[in-house]
C-alpha cells in the first residue's frame, strides 16, 4: 500500500497505533523491570547496563525498532486526532460501552507531554548532556576474576542516585511517569479493542489488568526517585 493509502485508511492506522504501541509497552516493561536492579545494589544495575552496552549491534537494531515505533506511533496517533476532529462522531464503534475515562479523553495530551519527558530523559541518561556532572567511569573488578583485572565501566547507580538527589528533577521524573502510566493505561484498552476483544464479557478483565499494570509500572519507576531523596538507595557512591 501506498503511504497515500495508508494516510486514508483508519482501520490500518489503528492496526499501526496497536502494533508500535504493543512495541513501546513492552520496553516500558522491560525497562522497569530493569531499573528495579537499583534496589538490589550498584553492582547489580551496572552489571546490566554493561550488559545492555555490550550487545553492540543487538542494542542498534531495537534502538532501531524503538525510533521506528515512536515516529510511527506520533505520526499515525496526530493523524487519527485530525480525522476525529473532522469526523466528531464516536472513535471507537463500541464507545458507548467504554467509559470515557480521564485517561482515554487526554491520549493526545499526555502522549505530547510523555515525548517532552523522553526528550530530556535521553539528554539527562543516555546522552548526558543536562548534568554531565553526573557521569562517572566505575573501575570495577570482577568478583570471579582469576588476575587482577580492572574493567572500567559506565557508572549507571551513581548517575541515576545524584540526578535523583535533585528534588526537582525528581518531581520532573514523578511527573513524566505517572503521565505514562494514564496514556499506558487507555493504550493497552485501545490496543485489544483493535484487535477485537472489545466483548462485553470479557472487555472488563481487560480494563482491569491494564489498569493494574499501569499502576504497578508507576508504583516501581517512582519508587526509584522516592528512595533516593529518602535516603534508603544511594549509600553505596
Ligand atoms: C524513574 C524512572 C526511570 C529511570 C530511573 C530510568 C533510567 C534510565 C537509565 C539509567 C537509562 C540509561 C541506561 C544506560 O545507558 O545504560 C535510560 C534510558 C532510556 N530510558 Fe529510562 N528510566 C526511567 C523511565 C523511563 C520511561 C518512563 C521511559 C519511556 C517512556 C524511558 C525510556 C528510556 C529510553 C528510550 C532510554 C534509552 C535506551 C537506550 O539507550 O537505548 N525511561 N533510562
């Protein structure tokens, strides 16, 4: 199909929206999981960032899926928003079963403040530009080592634990998570409905679970922000 067809077909912009949304659910997922590592300590997280960095071109290619998923998510989700405008009647066929939850009525909003978050989230940790100040080199020696080898890796633990011990970057960060959590919220509600589980029967468990995801993804990336300024992580930099 033609890029043109592809602009006029809703069905297919919705099938678009489910598939690079399921894509950027899932690093969402996986990343937090990831990032729980802080709690079991310093060695732990930068073992898996070293881990992460040494995959090379393994890491490219999903950077490469990830961009991909993002522009093509952006670029589909402000194409649906215009033809809504221009349409007004329901987006959904089975509308009137959802219930219009702050969440779903605000996807454009919080989807455009969830991109600003990423934006300085990449300049803050992945490029290290707004406080550069914060990054360190570990000399680290490996618990299994036979010889005295000295490895220097990334320190990702004393990084994340000083950016956090700025309460306004982690009000910034709080804020920027929760965002996600509403926009994952109705996302993954979304995603089934374009599949066609939009079933009475069953649609309510799926409320439910997305909902409990959300929450539970929120809980465990503020956690980390919330536990620095506390002081119960960050005693080992
Ligand atoms: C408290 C919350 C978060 C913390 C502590 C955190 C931590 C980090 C850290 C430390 C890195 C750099 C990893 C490295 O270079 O080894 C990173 C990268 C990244 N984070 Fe987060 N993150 C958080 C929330 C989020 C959220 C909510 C999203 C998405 C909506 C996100 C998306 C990304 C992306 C796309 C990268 C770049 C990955 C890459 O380099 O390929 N993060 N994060």
């Amino acid at each position: 199909m033609s890029l043109f067809g592809y602009l006029r077909s809703t069905i297919l912009s919705k099938v678009v929206m489910a598939i690079t949304g399921a894509v950027l659910v899932l690093y969402v997922i996986v990343h937090t999981a990831g990032n729980m590592l802080i709690f079991i300590g310093k060695d732990s997280l930068n073992s898996y960032s070293a881990f992460l960095h040494s995959l090379g071109p393994i890491l490219w290619i999903i950077r490469a899926v990830l961009i991909l998923s993002a522009i093509l998510h952006i670029i589909t989700s402000i194409k649906l928003k215009f033809e809504n405008l221009a349409a007004k009647p329901s987006k959904y066929a089975v509308k009137n079963y959802l219930k219009a939850k702050l969440s779903s009525r605000t996807m454009i909003w919080t989807g455009i403040m969830i991109l600003s978050f990423v934006v300085y989230h990449l300049l803050h940790f992945t490029f290290r530009t707004t406080n550069p100040q914060h990054y360190y080199p570990e000399f680290y020696q490996p618990h299994n080592a036979v010889s005295s080898i000295i490895i220097e890796r990334f320190d990702v633990y004393r990084m994340v634990v000083l950016g956090f011990q700025n309460p306004l970057i982690s009000i910034v960060y709080i804020v920027g998570v929760i965002l996600v959590g509403f926009h994952l919220d109705h996302a993954i509600q979304s995603m089934f409905q374009t599949l066609g589980y939009n079933q009475k029967h069953y649609f309510p468990t799926i409320q439910k679970c997305s909902t409990t995801l959300a929450i539970i993804i929120v809980l465990c990336l503020v956690s980390i922000p919330i536990s620095v300024l506390l002081g119960f992580i960050g005693g080992e930099i």
